[in-house]
C-alpha cells in the first residue's frame, strides 16, 4: 500500500558471501517477470545489504574494495526499486550508495552514479561528511528529475500568480436590503472582519461599503445577528440535508466563537446520536474544523471529538467503506487541529492506541482511497504528543522499566548508537526543505540521541516502532501545501510540490492530486487558476519520467477529471472532456488505463468534503423569504422533458430587409442577453421556424440556470386571458406558483421573458408597456418576442418600442431581426438530420433528387414548416422511379395531403389501441373516415374563429364549459374523442391547439372552400371557356346560370367567406388562392358573388373577401363592370383595375396599394378611409398657400391666391 514492510534478518556468512547473494537476489528480481515476487526478493536483497553494512563496520581493518561493492550494490538496488515503482526506497538506497562511495554525475551524456575510488585513499571509511544530508538530497533530486533526454529543460510552471483566497463576489446589499444568497452574507461579514481581510485589500466600493456600516452599528449588528439566526435555522432543521449543511458551514470562518462553538455542537451532537451514520454530516464537520478560525476550538474539545469519532469508527467496522471513509476523514481534520494546536498529552492507552490499531487494521484494506485517508490519518496521529515520552515508548517496547538516567544508561550500554541515529535520521532527512513553509510539531529525539549502549533486543523494537509507525515527510509536507492553499500562493504551492523531498512518493502525489481536484472543482477560484489545476493533474498523468507510472495515481487522477466533466453547468467542464479525450488518445498505455476509468468512471468519494453552497434555503426562512427554487425546479423539468426529438437548425436572420448581411440568430440573441437593451423582436413569415427557436431558445436557457440566476419563461400569448396588464404572473399561475411566490419573483428576481405568437393575439397594445416591465417595484425582464412579418404596418415599432416615443425615451433599447428563408446547406442539413432521425423510406439524396427536379419546390421548401410537410409527404406523392420534372407540388398541395395522411395514420393508430366498446363500435361506424375527420376539423376551426376571434388555444373544462360550443367538439360521445386523436390537435392538459398555427388557417380556408364538398357534374361551366367571351370579363351577371350556381354559391355565403372578413388573415388568403388556380369552379363561384353585391348589401363581407382573394391569385380586372360593388374594407393593393367601371361602388376603408387604376372611372364611389398608401393629389389652377381640415373631417379646404377658397369632400374628393 502506502508503507514499507521493513524487516532485517541477521546473517552469519562473510561479507563477501552476504554481498554475492544480495546480488543474487537482485539478479533473480530483474528476470523475474512478476512483479510482487520481483519486489520481495528486492527486498530480501536489501535486508542483505543492512547486515552487509553491520559485517564491514565490525571490522578492524576496512577493506575500500568491500566498501565499493557495498556502494555498487545499493546502487543496483536503487535502479531495481525505480524500477518497480518504490521511488521511496529508491530514494533510500541511493542515499546509501552516496554514503558508500558513489557520487552523482549527471550530465547530458549519463547520468548514473560512479564510483569515487580515486578521490579517497585506500585507508580512508567510506562515510559521507557530517554535512552529507543536504548533498544527498540535492543529488537524488538530481539524478531522478532530469533524465537523459531532457537535461538542461526546466519544467513549465501551471500557476503563474498568486491570488487572493477563493471569495464569492455578490453584489454589495444597500442598508437594511435583503441579501440573496447565504454566500453573499458570508461575503458581506468576511469584509467586515479586519482578521480576515485587511482595509489594503479592499477596492474603492468594499470600503465604502464597510465604512457605512462602521458609521451605522445597527446595520452590522443586523448582519451579525443573521448569521446566528441562520444557525438557529440549522439546529431546528430535522433533516440536515446536504444543501444546508453545505449552506451553513459557508459561514464557519467569518462567525463570532460563541456562534461558531453552538454550530460545532450541533454537528458534534449530530454525529454522536445518529444512529445511520450521515456522510454529509461527517463532511461538514470536517469542513468546519478545516475552516475554524485560530483559537475558536479548545484543546480538550478537539479530544473530545477525536474520541467520539474513534467510538463511532469502530461502530461502523462492517459498515461501507463509503462511511468509513468520511470518519477517517474527519478524523484527519481534528488530528490537523490539534497539530496545528499543538495539543499536548493524547492518552496513550484510552485513545492513541487504540485509534492507532485500528487505522493499522484499515490499511489492510483493498480500497487505495480509503488506504490513503487511513494513513493520513495515521500520519497526523503521529505528529500529535502523546503522555510518554519516545524514551518511554523504547522501553515499553522492550518490556524494560527503567529507572531514571542512570537506568536508561545502564540499559543501553550494549547498543550500537550508529544505527539508532541512522533510523532517527532519516525522519529528520525526509523533512528538510519543509520546514520553512509549515511550523512542524514533531517529538524530540534529544532524549534517544544520549543513548551510549543498547541491546540487540532494543533496537529490533525500535526498528519495529519506525517500521509503520515512523513520521513521513509527505504529511508535513501535504500541511505545508494547505497553509499555501489558505492564501492562495500558488507559486509557491507548485514549487513546494516540485521540490519538496517527497516529491516522488506516491502517498504524497495521491494527496496532491487530491488538491489539485479540490482547486478544479471549486468554483469559487477564478477560472485561470481551476485550468491550471486541471493541466498540472493532465502533467502528472503524462509525465511517467517526472513523476512516476504508479497505476493507482493515474486511475485517481482520472477519476477526479471524470468527476469535473459530470457537472452540466460548471464552465470547466468542456475543456476538461477534451483534456480527457487527449488523454485516450496519449497512446497504448493511456488508453488502457483511460478506458479503465470509463468503465467505472464514478468513486464514492468526491474531491471536496462539502461542494460549494447553492442554495440558501436557512437564509430564505430567516429572511421570511418564499421558497420559489423548487417550483422554478418543476417548472424546468416540465420545459425540458420534450426535448430533442425533432430536428433544428439554427435560423439565419437580417437586421431588416434592406440590410446585406445575414447572421446566426442564436448568436445575435445571445449578445442581446448580454446587453442593456431590453426588447429583442422577432420577426418572420408562417412557418420560419419562429416558435422553433424560441422553445429552443428557452431549453437552452434552462440548460445554463443556476439558483437565483435569470429565469427564462416561455409565454404563449394566445393562453394569457390578461396580457395588457398581468402577463407574466398569470403564465407563473399557470405553472402553479402561489401568489406569495410570484410576489417574491416580482420584487426579488430577474427574467428573460420569451414571448410567443405576438401576431396571434391580434392587438395593437405594446405588452412592455401596459405590464409596466422594469419599473420601480415592477418585473425586470429582457424580452424577446416574436410575430409574423405580415402582421405589422408601417408603425408596427410602436407596438415594441419599450419607451414611448413621445415621452423622449430611449429607441437603442430595442432590437429586431427577420428570419430569412433557409439556403441550400440549410435545408441539405434539415433533410439529413431528418433522415437520421425519422429513418423515412427515402434517403437524402431522393429528397435532393426530388426538390431539385420538381418546378418551384425549391423556392417552397425555404420555409422550414414547408420543408418538414415535403419531407413527410413526398414520398407518398411521387416514387422515386417517377420522373420529378412533371410533377407539380404548391403548398395547397402539401397541407391536403399532411393532413390527409395524418388522418389515416391516426386511424391505425386507433386501430391498435386497446379501446372501449363504445369507441370500437363509433369507429366500426365511421366508414368514410378521413371524411369523418377532414369534416370535424372544417367544424371545429369555423367554431374556433366564430368564438374566439382564431386564437388559436382552446381551454376546455367538462364542468365550466357544459352547454358551451367547446362541448359539441371536446366531449367524448359519437366518436369525438377519436377524431381529436386523429387530427393533428395537440392536447396539454386542459388546453387544446394545432400543431401549427397554419394549420388552422389551412382547416379556415377548407371550411371556405373544399373540392371534395362539390359535384363536378351539377357545377358550371369552367372559367376557361368562359376567358374567351369579352362579356364575361365586363359582366358578371352571366356567371347566374340558375340554381344550381345559386346553391353553391349559398354554400360560400353560409362558410367564413360570408361571416368573417378575412383581409387580414394572410395565410388564409394565400391558401384561397392557390385554390383559385387549381379549382376554376372556385374562381367563378367568388365572380359571382361580386356580381351579387351589386344589388344586395347583405353579401358585401363575402364580396370583399372574394375580391381579394382574386386579386391575391393574380386576377386581373382590366375594363372589369365594376359599377356599384360592395366591397367595403377590401384589399385590392397591386391589383389591376385599369378602365375599370366603378362608379357608385361602396371602396369604403379598401386598401388601394399600389393599385392599377388608370382610366378608371370612381365616379359616385364611396371612398371614405381609403388608404392609397399615399397622399392624395389634388390638381388646382392658382398657387395654394394653406390648407386644413374641418373639425369632424369631413371637407378639406384650400386656401388659394386672390382670395379664392376650394372645398373638397374627403369621402369622395369631390370638389
């Protein structure tokens, strides 16, 4: 394990025969191919070479040449313990071979060690001078750290600067405010504690802060008293979990020492009545004895814990290792204490020994963690003074009961001294160079050094004493590295660890691993020094030369790396994955050893005895502050269990429409977050994929949130019943948050607010405005909200701006970006994606096949929606074999078929279900049944538009919404419950949508007009025939031809076409039109109902919308008998009405936008809220010097030269 077996048989034979077998075992080592069996016979070899040393100074006469086979000897031994991995040893048997006549020659051409015969004469003993100790050291650190190859190079440092203690920063609280975080207090009271940080090492705002609080005693004393509050907090807890353990052991250094004794206690109190040992309990206590300012923790206490915690080790013996572990571990922080305490006067018998046994007994064990935990353990028992003096501890050793000096005199006349001090020696070897960085507690060796005589009885007991029980330099020197740790010299640190005599014992590394894991994983030091943690652990895997190959360590090192790259949210966690992918790729020794540790990456036992504080849940109760994490966890858990799942690219946006740069979205978005602006918009045409990036967005969002960090939170804006005024705290209802939390949330907290659909809310109102966001008192938000391009007007900025224009506020806080259509690696990136995922019966290059050949697909499938319908529907449309070029595919084309294919699987889909038989019986009764479906979702989209203006999202309730609308298509009899499965509605909880807002537009323009409701035999005659006769274009009275036109023309006037006014419903629209060119019947049906306003007003909202509709599909009104139409609100903009008769028709409140209307005739026509898009014209014959309006708008009066004056009537512009 950790310690050298130390043996020493006597021997009878010559030295000559003790020197040719030592050798002989040697030689048997190094052909030996196992490696336990070469070790003991090494070992047996070094037992030879003691009692070779013994023979040769027994000897009257010294013979140079024995001398030099000694020296030779040990130097062979040294190679072979390198060798195989024992540098202790090594180490030892090197210093023996210097002793012996060998020096150390290190230069770039060898660096072995040679015989020194010729610098000492044939008579001189080989013994080194009295000043050997240094020399030696300086040449073992000579010839192990500078091989061959790389004398002459220095290694890199890691840690470059020396830096203050690991502190969180938080921002500094006003008088009497509210702190945060229980990390943030602990910061506010280290400021306040000149002891632990000095006025010089305050910046400007620190003392300022601290000098306000001088001035006002109350407000520190607040701060005081709220740390002993939070301790009160602790002790009523019954549970005592990990998060507040960790929570209040953060504020150990910076409490008063009556506090900081009751939370000891507590921990104390705890420990000892647990009946099931708590790990994190052990762990904070160990963690507040590390962190207990000087003098807080009396002598007889720290006793009186070591006691408690032996009781309890040995309670635990069949316990996990895992327990075991943290006992040896807090059992190593007392033992710290009180060395650094300097107690004095550990009893022997009640507590020492048998705590010494039984970390002897645990050393045995298999587990190297728990191995080196115990010997660190036992390492700093032995640096704490016992009752006996070492001289009583000989004695007892020996069974010898001496009396006085004149007794230990007389008991030791027979023992040769040399061997004694050569033992004690080499305690004090081990120690140089460390002593002048950690104030070592060691017992004294005066008393033993006055020793003249001794037995052969004697000194095998004291070589059985140093054997396990002798101190290590690599405690001493792991204390040393704390102390350096504690404030923060880093320099200093690596040098101790590079230079310190122990720097190749494997025990020593082990714990400076475990260091460097606790600096990495802690993130409260600055990110540099983590990295440098990191790489200085990377260094000590790699450099086998420098540091050793000991399996062990590297499977340690390993697992700490693992340990870092577990954590989702630390920042440090990508650069050390690739450290660790480096690593397995380092080459055949690496790899093994890496994959090892992949098997079975996890250890039960973390680099940190308590990880940082996160929450702060003792602070909150004493603050009275509203537990709003857990529900925030919920709220998380919900928002990222859909995730994945479906393919995403990430869009690419343009500031506007003129600009000539396009960017990544993510990334804008991003420096936005990053930015004091307030309101980011988003805008985008159906189906950009503007609700896509925003849910994404949001995940991401979540991915990177920490407690008390920005919340993101998704807000639908078609589900807010109250947005102008309560939109946030209504979505944290939805989420099931009381109003004691969203009160909290309100006063305490910041949000990104992501908000969605803005277009589908269909008002004007600006939400950053009405909700009164980042207002004194009010939520403090950055918002991002999105909306379709077409939606807005010309002043559509006012509706975002987050300061009224008007009141001269800020404009720079607002930022847009348009999502542009995918390009050709986008969309080759969505197909592949596609493809991997969804495993379609077409492979990518068919689909690229596919949208290259067919006309105008290409052009159609840059919208990301478009591109998922193509890719699902394709397939079913065409066969690979067919030739593409003829085929002709629109957007009608692809919804029809979506949703007809989406129908029919959702029918398989019923038919696997395990159903009731009432549904088996409706759906044995639905024979037709994609008409069944095509015909409820027609219903239920009018329903959704006549009800509730097309938002979107219907809430549904059995109970509140019986005897409504919502119950004909939401209760579960006739089969309606099957048709809401196989229609593409989504279902959350109580709240019903589509999945896409087009397709409920797609269900509306269906509802108007669906091919398969109409009789090809009873319809009239195409429009084809019909473009031949100049009468059909000038008159729409022909298109009457008797009933059956009357009929499917009552058909239109009974559908949305003549109940709602759909100018505004672009997607609608673009649907309508497309219908227009592929169904001639439609296009005559919409001609007549024009014609039919002429004398009826009643169908003037069907005229309208007809009328727009055609001017939407490309049809053309040249010369068109327009003469009294009503088409009141219509939009004709960029239509052609050239020489068109419209005189007496109702224009009222149409939209002329750049419209064809030359030689028009608009005589008589009403044009009340015309909008031209531009300013009218008036032609008058003399100059004009003014003009107004009158007061109610009606006339417009021009005030021309001589006095004249013209009136106009601004319904008609009449004069």
């Amino acid at each position: 394990m950790f310690r050298n077996p130390f043996s020493s048989p006597t021997s009878k034979l010559s030295l000559e025969d003790v020197l040719e077998l030592a050798n002989k075992y040697m030689e048997n080592a190094r052909e030996d191919s196992d490696p336990r069996k070469a070790l003991k016979l090494t070992n047996n070899a070094k037992s030879l070479m003691k009692d070779a040393e013994k023979i040769y100074i027994a000897k009257k006469v010294k013979d140079p040449i024995l001398g030099d086979g000694i020296a030779n000897s040990y130097h062979e031994l040294r190679k072979l313990f390198d060798k195989l991995g024992c540098h202790d040893k090594a180490q030892e048997s090197h210093g023996k071979a210097v002793k012996w006549g060998y020096v150390c020659v290190v230069s770039q051409y060898d660096d072995t060690l040679q015989p020194a015969e010729m610098n000492k004469s044939a008579h001189q003993l080989p013994s080194p001078p009295a000043d050997a100790q240094d020399v030696t050291l300086i040449k073992v650190n000579s010839y192990v750290s500078v091989p061959k190859e790389d004398v002459g190079q220095i290694p890199r440092n890691h840690f470059e600067q020396n830096i203050a203690p690991p502190v969180a920063e938080y921002t500094l609280p006003d008088i009497g405010e509210r702190f945060n975080k229980t990390t943030q207090l602990a910061y506010c009271l280290s400021l306040l504690n000149p002891s632990l940080i000095s006025k010089e090492q305050l910046d400007k705002n620190e003392f300022d802060w601290v000098q306000a609080r001088v001035d006002d005693p109350d407000e520190k004393n607040r701060l005081q008293t709220m740390a002993t509050d939070l301790i009160r907090a602790f002790v009523r807890d019954e549970l005592k979990n990990l998060d507040v353990v960790a929570e209040v052991v953060t504020l150990a250094p910076v409490l008063d020492q009556d506090d900081f004794v009751k939370l000891l206690q507590v921990f104390v109190n705890e420990v000892n009545r647990s009946i099931l040992l708590k790990t994190h309990l052990l762990g904070g206590l160990a963690q507040l004895i590390r962190n207990a300012p000087q003098g807080y923790i009396d002598e007889d206490d720290l006793v009186k814990i070591l006691d408690l915690l032996n009781t309890r080790l040995k309670d635990t013996h069949k316990q996990s290792t895992q327990h075991i572990y943290r006992l040896a571990q807090t059992i190593s922080r007392v033992l710290d204490s009180m060395v650094d305490s300097q107690v004095e006067g550990l009893s022997r018998e009640l507590l020492r020994e048998p705590l010494s046994d039984y970390l002897k007994e645990l050393q045995k064990s298999s587990d190297p963690y728990l191995v080196y935990q115990t010997a660190y353990a036992y390492q700093a028992l032995l640096y704490v003074s016992n009752d006996e003096s070492i001289l009583q501890s000989m004695m007892r050793r020996t069974g010898k009961v001496v009396q006085g000096i004149s007794g230990v005199i007389s008991a030791v006349k027979a023992l040769n001294v040399v061997d004694l001090i050569e033992d004690l020696q080499s305690i004090q070897d081990g120690l140089v160079g460390v002593e002048n960085v950690i104030q070592l507690v060691s017992d004294t060796y005066e008393d033993t050094k006055r020793l003249a005589e001794g037995g052969e009885e004697l000194i095998e007991s004291l070589k059985e004493g140093f054997n396990f029980t002798r101190k290590s330099s690599w405690y001493p020197a792991l204390r040393g590295l704390d102390s350096l740790l504690q404030e923060g010299r880093f320099i200093e640190f690596e040098k101790l660890i590079r230079e310190a005599p122990c720097w190749h014992n494997p025990t020593f590394q082990w714990g400076v691993c475990q260091r460097l894991g606790e600096i990495s994983s802690n993130p409260f030091w600055d990110l540099n020094t983590r990295k440098s943690a990191v790489a200085f652990l990377v260094d000590l895997y790699n450099d086998d030369l420098r540091w050793g190959c000991q399996p062990y360590i590297k499977q340690w090192i390993l697992d700490i790396l693992n340990q870092l790259t577990q954590s989702t949210q630390d920042i440090i966690t990508d650069d050390t994955q690739r450290l660790l992918q480096e690593l397995a790729n380092g080459g055949p020794n690496k790899v093994a050893s890496h994959e090892g540790a992949e098997k079975d990456h996890t250890t039960p036992y973390p680099t940190m005895l308590i990880p940082p504080s996160q929450g702060s849940q003792l602070l909150n109760r004493v603050q009275n502050k509203a537990d709003v994490e857990t529900p925030l966890s919920q709220l998380k858990r919900e928002r990222l269990k859909d995730r994945g799942g479906d393919v995403y690219i990430s869009p690419r946006a343009k500031a506007n429409l003129r600009a000539k740069d396009d960017f990544d979205l993510t990334s804008k978005v991003e420096e936005f977050l990053e930015s004091e602006k307030k309101v980011f918009l988003i805008l985008g045409d159906s189906g950009a994929g503007k609700s896509t990036f925003n849910r994404t967005l949001e995940i991401n969002l979540w991915d990177k949130y920490n407690a008390d960090g920005r919340i993101p939170l998704f807000v639908s804006l078609p589900t807010i019943e109250k947005l102008e005024r309560d939109m946030i705290a209504e979505r944290l209802r939805q989420a099931n948050f009381t109003e004691n939390q969203i009160r909290e949330l309100k006063l305490h907290r910041e949000f990104i607010l992501i908000c969605d659909g803005y277009d589908e809310i269909q008002g004007t109102q600006n939400l950053y405005i009405t909700n009164q966001l980042n207002k004194p008192g009010g939520w403090q938000v950055q918002m991002l909200i999105s909306c379709r391009t077409e939606y807005n007007g010309s002043d559509y900025v006012d509706c975002f701006q987050p300061a009224e224009r008007n009141n001269g506020g800020d404009t720079d806080l607002l930022q847009e970006a348009r999502i542009m259509p995918f390009n050709k690696d986008q969309i080759q990136e969505y197909i592949d994606q596609y493809v991997s995922l969804r495993k379609p019966t077409w492979r990518s290059e068919d689909y690229l096949q596919a949208l290259k050949q067919i006309p105008n697909l290409q052009d159609l499938v840059k919208n990301p929606f478009l591109l998922k319908l193509a890719l699902e529907v394709l397939p079913r449309l065409l066969n690979t074999n067919s030739k593409f070029s003829t085929a002709r595919i629109t957007r009608l084309n692809l919804y029809d078929e979506f949703v007809a294919q989406w129908i029919e699987r959702g029918k398989r889909r019923l038919g696997e279900m395990d159903l009731s038989p009432r549904d088996k019986e409706a759906l044995s009764q639905m024979t037709e049944f994609k008409e069944h479906g095509i015909m409820y979702l027609k219903e239920l989209v009018t329903a959704i538009y006549e009800n509730q203006d097309g938002k979107p999202i219907v809430k549904y309730s059995v109970h509140r919404d019986r005897k409504t609308w919502k119950e004909e298509f939401f209760n579960d009899r006739d089969g309606r419950n099957l048709l809401r499965e196989a229609i593409p509605l989504t279902r959350n909880d109580y709240e019903y949508q589509f999945i896409h807002k087009s397709v409920l537009e797609y269900g509306l323009a269906l509802a108007v007009y669906d091919p398969n409701d109409h009789n090809e035999d009873t319809e009239p005659r195409s429009a084809g025939s019909r473009r031949e006769s100049t009468s059909s274009i000038l008159s729409f009275e022909q298109l009457q031809t008797g009933n059956t036109a009357t009929t499917a023309e009552n058909v239109l006037l009974n559908s949305p076409l003549g109940k709602r006014n759909l100018v505004h419903e672009q997607s609608v629209l673009q649907f309508l039109a497309e219908r227009v060119k592929q169904q001639p019947v439609f296009k005559d049906q919409l001609y007549s109902i024009i014609e039919q306003s002429k004398t009826d007003k009643s169908v003037r909202t069907a005229s309208a919308n007809a009328i727009t509709i055609l001017v939407r599909a490309g049809v053309q009104f040249h010369g068109a008998d327009l003469r009294n139409i009503k088409i009141p609100r219509a939009d004709l903009s960029f239509g052609v009405f050239d020489s068109a008769q419209l005189e007496g028709a109702d224009l009222r409140k149409t939209n002329l936008r750049n419209v064809w209307m030359r030689h028009a005739n608009l005589r008589g026509a009403q044009m009340t809220g015309v909008r031209f898009g531009e300013l009218p014209l008036l032609r008058e014959d003399n100059r004009v010097f003014c003009c107004t309006f009158s007061p109610d708008g009606k006339m417009f009066a021009v005030g021309l030269a001589y006095g004249n004056i013209g009136l106009y009537e601004t319904s008609s512009w009449d004069k």
